[in-house]
C-alpha cells in the first residue's frame, strides 16, 4: 500500500508536459504527493492503493489545478518610487529633462542606497505577497538599484532573507552592470572592473545565483558584457542578460555563447540571434509590460523564435520605472494581446520555459518527481487565466508540499 502525505481529488489538470494534449491536461484527474514532491498524478483509475482514513484528501470538485507560477524576471527590491516621473511624462516632459532633475535610475538608486535592510524588507514583502495571492511560487529578484558594493550587497541579502522567510522560492540575480553610477560618470570601464570585483566577494556569502547585464547603448557594450560574464563563468555561475530591448547589439547571441539562461526583452533580436539561442538551448524572456508601459512598438520575433524553437517565458520585469506592474496575470493577458502569444504558449511562458529561464529543473510541470508546487484555480479552462483580470480565481496554493493557503 503506497504512502502519501495528501491527495487532491476530481480535479483538471493542465501539467504542463509534453503528453500530446493542450496545456498536457489530463480531466478527472488525482494528484498525490509525498515529501514535498509529487507521487501520482493521473487518471483516479490509476492511482495505487493507499490508506484513505490516513491520508488529508481535496476535493477540487473540478477545479482546475496548474504548477506554480514562476516569474523569472523581477527588480522587486527598491526603494522611493517614480509616480512623479510618470506625471511628469504625461506632462510632457523628456527622459533628458527627468534625468536633469535628478529623476530616472539615479533617483531610485539614491533612495535604495539610503533605505535600510529593513525598510527594503517591508517593500519587497508587500509586492512578493502580491505575486503569491496570484498563484506565483518562485521568483527571480535582481539587484541593480544600489551600483556599489555595500547596496548590492544589501538588495541581496534582504533577497536571502525573503528566501529564507516567505513561502515563495527566491532566486538571486547580480545585476551590478545595470546603469553606470554617478560615481563613475564617463568611465563605463573603470565601473566594469569594480563590478567584476563585487561579483566573487557577493559569490562567496552565498548572494548570487546568477548573473545579469545590461548589454544596450544606454548601458553596457558586448565586450563590457564579455568581461562580466568571464568573471562569472570562472566562478561557476549562470548567465543572462537585458539585451536586443532598444538596439541589436547582439547580445542574445552573446549569452548563447557562454550558454546562458535566458536573454530578456529581445525586441530588435534577429534571425542569427535567434538562430545562436536555439542552438544553445537559450531562453527568451518576453517582458509586455515593458513594452506597453514605455509605448514601444518593435514586437519581439515571435515567429522566429516559434520556428526556432526558442523557448519562451514571459515575466512581470517588476521595476519602478519601466514596469510598475506587480502582476503576473496581467503580463499573462498582455502578451496574448500585445505579442500575440496563444494562451497556451503563454502559460508555459510562465510555467515550464520560465523555470529553464531560471536554470531550475525541478518545477515548471507536474509529473512524478516534480516539487510540489502548484495552484487550484475555479475556472473553466486554463485560457481563462489569460482573459480575465481582476478577479481573484486561486483557491488553493501548495509550495514543497505545504498548503499556504486554502479556500477549497
């Protein structure tokens, strides 16, 4: 008689793999996990025999259950807020004259600088509280709003924290060549170096599970690039990048060189590009809020990166002034909308592809050995999670095996 820790019952569930069917459902299905995996999961029919007076048993009564979702591109820890800048552009003001006040990247590295562990702690919870009331489990946060070895070191220290102490999975990105600091003003070189410098003492206090660059004309050239992702290489750490968003520098192809995660944003990405990801098994990480809060109009290549093959994950890319948008459902809908991704692409986008884009192996999907992650939602078909907004449908939310909350 085989041993389970709980099983939900009368349940839809779109696992996610490869089984030949949409979403890879499976109707009037059972899930059982042990340990903080998954057992079982398949038709009742099939399900081993087990104690049920000592087995904790959900019915679903035909609910839908999905893995957790995961966003893998988030800038979640920051201090102040850019309301004012975003009054100020509809005002009429340009990027020049908000940099000229002080506004921009600069202002929320000013107020992350100045914020303590604390406070920063008290912010990031708020918003990671929101992702995991939409059903998120993982969650990569990026540094980047300190630009100095003491700020970033704090952003990811508080990341740690948020691990160690909130029911979501937290991944830590070093995202040090994120904007060039006023400290280094017309020395892009010189701040690459000290950059190369913070990476493997941030390494050493356990800090960085993967490693960031901005590779654009406003932020840092290929060959800067290069030099971070050498260091990083060296100390046995993943590679990504911010690349292709407002120019075709190459990048992406850069990442797939190294054999890096993901590149994200990917906008002016092109064929060879596209064609160097494949190859390396490179995801691309479609970030719609981006391009609808900042009114962009180059559409990533969708349809190359379908003939391709090219895993894609779609991603909140949370941040103060580009992507205040602290919802994974929303980006869900904009990306069907506004890239024209089909419902089902679009969840794997943030299932399956987004935890490759992590480098993560043991969540994305529910198949037997899959960590048990994963969120009961009242609706109708899976679509359903990408055409409607506002409406709270999570019932249900499980991370490693433990319910975190439950309405069933």
């Amino acid at each position: 008689m085989q041993q389970f820790d709980a099983i939900w019952i009368n349940a839809n569930i779109a696992t996610m793999t490869d089984n030949g069917l949409p979403y890879g459902s499976i109707k009037n299905a059972v899930l059982a996990i042990k340990d903080g995996v998954i057992a079982f999961v398949g038709p009742r029919s099939d399900l081993p025999e087990f104690d049920a007076l000592a087995t904790p048993m959900y019915d679903t009564a035909g609910q839908w259950i999905l893995p957790g979702l995961i966003d893998c591109h988030t800038h979640l820890i920051y201090g102040g807020s850019r309301a004012n800048e975003f009054e100020m552009r509809l005002n009429g003001a340009s990027y020049q004259d908000i940099a000229a006040a002080g506004g921009g990247i600069k202002a929320t590295v000013a107020a992350t600088r100045v914020a303590s562990h604390e406070d920063l702690f008290v912010l990031a919870k708020d918003r990671l509280n929101a992702l995991l009331a939409q059903g998120v489990t993982t969650v990569e946060i990026k540094s980047g709003y300190g630009l100095d070895l003491a700020t970033e070191q704090k952003i990811l220290e508080v990341a740690a924290e948020l691990d160690k102490h909130h029911p979501a999975t937290i991944q830590k990105t070093f995202l040090g060549a994120h904007a060039l600091p006023a400290e280094y003003v017309n020395d892009s070189d010189g701040y690459i170096e000290a950059v190369c410098q913070m990476l493997p003492q941030l390494q050493q206090q356990g800090l960085v599970d993967a490693v960031d660059v901005f590779c654009e004309g406003i932020g840092f050239s290929v060959l800067q690039t290069r030099k971070v992702f050498a260091v990083a290489t060296t100390l046995g750490l993943p590679v990504k990048a911010h690349a292709e968003q407002l120019s075709n520098l190459g990048g992406s192809a850069l990442v797939a060189e190294f054999a890096g995660l993901s590149a994200d944003h990917v906008e002016f990405l092109d064929e060879a590009g596209v064609a160097a990801m494949a190859k390396a098994g490179t995801v691309a990480v479609l970030l719609p809020g981006a391009f609808y809060f900042l009114r962009e109009t180059q559409l990533p290549p969708i349809s190359l990166l379908r003939q391709y093959k090219v895993p894609m994950a779609v991603a909140t890319d949370l941040n103060p002034g580009t992507s205040p948008l602290c919802s994974l459902p929303l980006m869900l809908n904009m990306a069907c909308t506004l890239f024209r991704l089909t419902p089902e692409e679009a969840l794997l986008g943030v299932t399956r592809c987004a935890a490759q884009a992590l480098g993560l192996e043991d969540r994305g999907s529910l198949a037997v050995g899959q960590r048990a992650d994963f969120a009961c939602y009242s609706i109708s078909q899976p679509a359903e999670l990408c055409y409607q907004l506002g409406v709270s449908q999570l019932k249900q939310l499980i991370i490693n095996g433990k319910v975190v909350n439950h309405r069933l």
